[in-house]
C-alpha cells in the first residue's frame, strides 16, 4: 500500500516514525526539502500542498491520502476522492473545519455546544458589533497557533480586530481547557482517547504543558466525551480528531475548535498509551483494527520551544540531565534553525502521580534551553 502524507512537519515525521512497524511505502509532500518529516519517508516530493496541481500529481500515486495540518488545497482532494482515491480525513470533513465560520456553522447545525457567535465579513462591520463584546475575534481562514485570535475586551480593542470574513465569540469564563481525540475507522467503528487538559503560554500563545488524563470531574467528562463523540461522528468521515473544549467556571462543557488529524495534544500517546494516535491513524489508513487508547501511565507533555533572543542554528541545552530523568522520553523534530518560540520539540514524562508529572514538567522545563 502507497500512503502519502501532505505536509512534513513535526507531525508528519512522528506519523512516520509509526510506519516502521507496519507494511506501507510511505510518500510526504511538502514545500521544504528540509522539513522534520523529509529523511523518514520512503519517498519526498517537494511541493506546495496548496497548490491544487501539486497536490492533484502527488494523490494520483498513492492509494490512501492524509494529511498533518489543515492549510492544503482541498479541489483537489475533492477530485482525488471522486476518482477513487481514499482521503482521510474526507474533504468534506476538512473543509468544514479549514474555514472557522463553517466550523462554528457545524456545531449549531448539529446541536453541538460552542460559544455565541457572529459572522463579520471586514473591521466596518465588527465595529458595529461592540455590544456583543467582550468577545474573542478569530479569523475565518489561515489562523494557526493563536495568530488568528484577537481578545477583544472592550470597544477600544476593536482596532486589533481582523479586516476579514471572521467569527466573532463570545468570551467564556474558561477553568480549564481540555482535548479528547476520538478516531473512527472506514467501517464507522470509533474508540476515544482520555482527556487531556492543556496549561498555556500566556505570552507566546503557545500550548505549555499538557495533563493527561485531564484533573476533572466524572460528569465533566462523560458530557465532554458525549460532545466530542457527537463532533467527530457526525462528519460521516473516518480519521482521528482532536476536539479542543472549554470547561467554564460552572463546569458546562463548550467546543472551541476541532482538528481532523494527529494533534499536538497527543504527542505524549507514544510512550503513555497501548496504542498512539499515530499508530491508530495507520490502523485506519491500513484497515486494520482499531487499536487501544487506554493510558499506560498518567503522563505530562513539554512543549520545547526555541529560547528568547535566540534565532539561527539550534543547539540544545540541558539534554543530558532530561536524559537522565527516569520516563522522560526526549522528541527533536529535526529542525535545523530555532527562533523564539518555535517548536523544536517534546518531552513526554510518565509517573503514577500528579504532584510528581508536574515536579519532574518544571524540572524539564528549567534545564532544557535551545539557543543558537
Ligand atoms: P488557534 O486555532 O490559533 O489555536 P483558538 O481558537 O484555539 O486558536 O484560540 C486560542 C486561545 O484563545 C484558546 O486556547 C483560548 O485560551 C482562547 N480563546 C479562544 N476562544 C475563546 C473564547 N470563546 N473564550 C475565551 N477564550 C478563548
């Protein structure tokens, strides 16, 4: 079987790292001959996964398609489908999503709780809009890791708002954010992951540490589990998704928003579950059986981002005392140049208890530095 995945970033290389356990010639596209996936997969095809002709070339020569980010030409997975080819996620499904006003459509379509929202098509309109404030502006396409939301608190922050189609949210009064990953295979068979409770970077927007399974109560997550279940099916599309909720202050669950991929809120289901997310997508892909999502050992994850006032050749400090560290499990991605912030890498830890995930996170997060 030819599998092709679009993209090569940090998700593609760890789905790749995954295919060595099963029969599958694997093939990556993308724009960076460099990129984290490019030196794992059997074949590398450099292109623009916007691009509806690269893309339309690349699908003619595998027999299944998925992909690790949002951001590809989806014509062109439409006519790979119609002609037989198998996309997973379908394009349906990630057209829906790539495009936040259709996403936040679906959810009311389907009865799914996500927060109060309107639809501005430029910064005139938004600017009639004051009294739906304090609210959260999020642009309707291209939006990646928090670059795409604006908190607009009050009428003055109207200035900061986006000059394009854009969802207008209403602010909720957020205790914890949380992710479960459900995955669905070609029969309609799905499994669910335990939640995960994300803890952010307030300055760079940027996912920090991640808890798994989230710290919250029992009725908190059968809602949670129900809503994700609701999301994930009802795109009537196989794959694995992430959906991203808000528990507020009153412990009722909201969407945010849904991934229909790998999702960096399971990286740390390489080491702490039977069966990863990414092994779970090749099942799919592969047709095999679903696998596992049980968790072996509560785990915590660690975002390794590139130090403050440091851009160019990344170097890595602080590895051998994480390599140290008992259930610490080390993931460079492979990229040749850090800048602030910029995700280099992860580290999983695993420990029976909480106190000791979150003792041995900030240990984690003190020794390792990547500078230039
Ligand atoms: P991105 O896709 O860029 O990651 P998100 O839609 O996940 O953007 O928003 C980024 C962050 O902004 C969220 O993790 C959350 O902390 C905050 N946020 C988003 N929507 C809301 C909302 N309706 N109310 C309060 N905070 C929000």
């Amino acid at each position: 079987m030819k599998a092709g995945i679009l993209g090569g970033g940090q998700l593609g290389r760890m789905l790749l790292q995954e295919a060595a356990n099963y029969t599958v010639e694997t093939w990556v596209m993308e724009k960076d001959r460099d990129c984290p996936a490019a030196h794992l997969c059997h074949h590398f095809v450099q292109g623009d996964i916007r691009d509806y002709d690269a893309v339309y070339a690349f699908g003619q020569q595998v027999d299944v398609l998925t992909i690790e980010i949002e951001n590809v030409n989806v014509e062109a997975l439409e006519r790979l489908e119609a002609e037989g080819k198998t996309i997973i996620p379908k394009p349906s499904a990630l057209k829906t999503i790539k495009n936040k006003i259709l996403q936040k459509q679906y959810y009311r379509h389907h009865s799914i709780p996500s927060p109060a929202f309107l639809v501005t098509q430029d910064k005139a309109e938004l600017a009639t809009k004051t009294d739906f404030l304090p609210a959260v502006h999020k642009l309707g396409m291209g939006g990646y890791d928090g670059r795409g939301v604006q908190l607009l608190k009050k009428a003055a922050d109207i200035e900061n708002g986006f000059d394009a189609p854009s969802v207008l949210e209403k602010m909720i009064d957020i205790d914890k954010e949380i992710a479960i990953s459900v995955a669905i295979d070609k029969k309609g068979a799905h499994v669910i992951y335990p939640p995960v409770e994300m803890i952010f970077d307030p300055y760079l927007n940027l996912l920090d540490y991640q808890l798994c399974p989230a710290d919250i109560q029992k009725t908190t997550l059968w809602k949670a589990e129900a809503i994700a279940l609701a999301v994930a099916r009802n795109f009537g599309s196989p794959g694995i998704f992430a959906i991203e909720m808000f528990i507020d202050r009153s412990g009722d669950v909201w969407v945010n928003e849904t991934a229909p991929r790998v999702h960096n809120s399971g990286h740390h289901t390489i080491e702490a579950h039977y069966s990863s997310q990414f092994d779970m997508l090749w099942r799919i892909m592969l047709d095999y059986p679903l696998g596992n999502t049980a968790l072996i050992m509560p785990s915590i994850m660690i975002n390794i981002l590139g130090a403050e006032g440091h851009k160019g050749n990344a170097l890595y400090e602080g590895m051998n005392e994480v390599l140290a560290m008992e259930n610490a499990y080390v993931h460079i991605y492979g990229k040749s140049q850090t800048a602030p912030g910029r995700k280099m890498g992860h580290v999983t830890i695993l420990e029976r208890d909480k106190t000791d995930l979150l003792r041995k996170a900030g240990k984690v997060k003190k020794a390792l530095r990547v500078i230039s």
